[in-house]
C-alpha cells in the first residue's frame, strides 16, 4: 500500500497589503466566513490587518477572536510600541511583523534590532515569542534575526520574469549563508544579448556551475526553436507565439517551437527551482530557537 502523502501546511494571509495598496476594502465577516468553511486545511491565518490604523487591527483581532477563531495577530512597521506590548502581555505564542515591504534595508535593521534586543528575545538573545515577517526574504534579514517563519512572492516574481536564485559555490559547495544568484534564464527576457546578464552569456566556467546546480536539482535549462508564420497559422503541440496577436490582424508572427523543456522556456519550472532554493535555504539554516546576536547590534540605533 502506497504511503499517503504529507499535505502541505497551508499559511493564509488576509491580503491587506494588497487591498491597502490598491484603495479596496475586505469584507471581514466574508473573510471569517471563509476561514470556518477551509478551518481543515488551514494551519495558520493572519488578522485582518488595517494598515496605518493600529486601532483597527486589534478590534479585527478582537472581532475574529469572538468569532471563534484564533488569528495570528499583526504589529506594523512605524506603530507605537505600546501595540506590540499589548500582543506580548496577551501570552500570543506567535506574532506577526508587517508593513516591511516598502521600507529600505538600513530602516529595517534600525527597528528590527530595536524589537528584537528590547522585546522580542530574552536578555540572552533567546526569542520568548514565535515572530513571522510578512513580505520578509532579503537573506541579511532573514539570517539576522530568529524568525518563526517568514514570507514572499519574491519566489514567484522572480520566476515569470525569467530568472532563478542559484546559491554560490564554493570549495565544491552551495553556499546559502552568501545573497544568491539571481539568474536570467528564459529565452525570450531582454537580457539575452546582455553580457553577464543572462546564463548564456556569462562566462564558460560561469555558466558551467549555474548548469551544473540545475542539472543536480533534477532539472534543464532547455531548448527551444524559433520560426515565423503566417497571421493564420494554427500553434502545434509544444509551440506557443512569443507575443500578444498584432494590431495588424495579417502581420506575420513568431513562434517558439519547445525541442526540449526546462526553466529556459517554462515558467512552472522555474517557480519548482526557486522554491527548492528557499527550502534548501531553510534547511541549511539554525533550528529555532537560536540567539539573536546583540553584541553584533550596529552601533547608535537606540
């Protein structure tokens, strides 16, 4: 008998940051609604947030927990201390940063320390709360401090506009400790007549180890053709146009015939390798709980 897999665990943002950014409002009671009708398969959901409006995200959190519900609570970037003593006096085993992701690295670093050192870690450095940070990848970031978890889209981005994280190499191994690689791959980005900008444009002993890191993921870079047609041609299998149907309806067009699929020409493929690379990068880091490192703090932040 086949061993069932294991599901994945399954983190459910609310999507304030999106609806904030785009002037649109959630229905918090439809949001609830939501989260009672998936409560099987959801392992961990986040408070509807109200950015900007501290007062308004701890009634959400509030309103959801009277419903029932247990959501993980959000402190943001810029808010007064007192709301992030709030969530810590209400035993929360596990919070939320927010409101990160328009703010510059150094801007960071300056607030971070202030909350890990002051209240999120013990005098030893030891975190006494499970902290996620929300749209948090940047590597000094996430190697800085001990987080619970963080997340992205950063993985997906980078994947449909082309590109791969490759950690470096050294000494005949993958370093995750280093900023990776961030590799042009797909044959229709601008880059591809770029020198260094693209994988077949960088240097022979460069391109050597990047191809060697996607051979050993269990991948290819692929291979793909190209032909012009005529405005009524019919696509085949493995054949797609390379750009949006012209204004002139009987321009010729052009055609990308796939010989061999890989991260060059399919996009899926590329997202499947940036998710191995954030795994391979959680892996290789220190197992929660571990010291935040206070005496390395940068000097003059508080």
């Amino acid at each position: 008998m086949q061993e069932p897999k294991k599901r994945v665990e399954l983190f459910l943002d609310s999507g304030a940051f999106s609806a904030w950014s785009q002037g649109k409002e959630i229905n918090i009671d439809e949001y609830i609604q939501f989260i009672k009708d998936h409560k099987d398969v959801i392992d961990v959901y986040a408070n509807l947030d109200v950015i900007g409006d501290p007062i308004a995200t701890w009634n959400n959190q509030t309103y959801m927990e009277k419903a029932g519900l247990h959501p993980l609570p959000v402190y943001h970037y810029g808010e007064d201390i007192k709301w992030l003593k709030q969530l810590l006096k209400g035993n929360y085993d596990y919070i939320s940063l927010g409101g990160m992701v328009p703010i510059s690295t150094p801007n960071l670093i300056h607030w971070l320390d202030h909350l890990f050192k002051n209240y999120l870690c013990d005098d030893k450095g030891m975190p006494i709360v499970k902290v996620h940070g929300f749209g948090l990848t940047s590597l000094q970031l996430m190697l800085r401090y001990p987080w619970w978890s963080v997340d992205s889209t950063s993985w997906v981005v980078t994947g449909r506009m082309g590109s791969i994280y490759i950690p470096k190499y050294k000494n005949g191994k993958w370093i995750y400790d280093e900023d990776s690689w961030k590799i042009v791959v797909s044959n229709r980005s601008p880059a591809t007549k770029e020198a260094g900008k693209h994988i077949n444009t960088m240097s022979p002993n460069e391109k050597k180890i990047l191809i060697s890191y996607i051979t050993e993921k269990g991948y290819a870079l692929g291979k793909s053709e190209y032909k012009i047609v005529k405005h009524d041609y019919e696509l085949q299998e493995n054949e797609r146009f390379t750009e949006k149907k012209p204004t002139d309806k009987k321009a010729d067009r052009e055609v990308e015939v796939i010989v061999e699929k890989g991260v060059s020409n399919v996009y899926q493929l590329r997202d499947e390798m940036n998710i191995i690379y954030f795994l391979d990068l959680e892996a290789s880091m220190p197992k929660w709980p571990w010291a935040f490192k206070t005496d390395e703090i940068q000097k003059g932040f508080f």
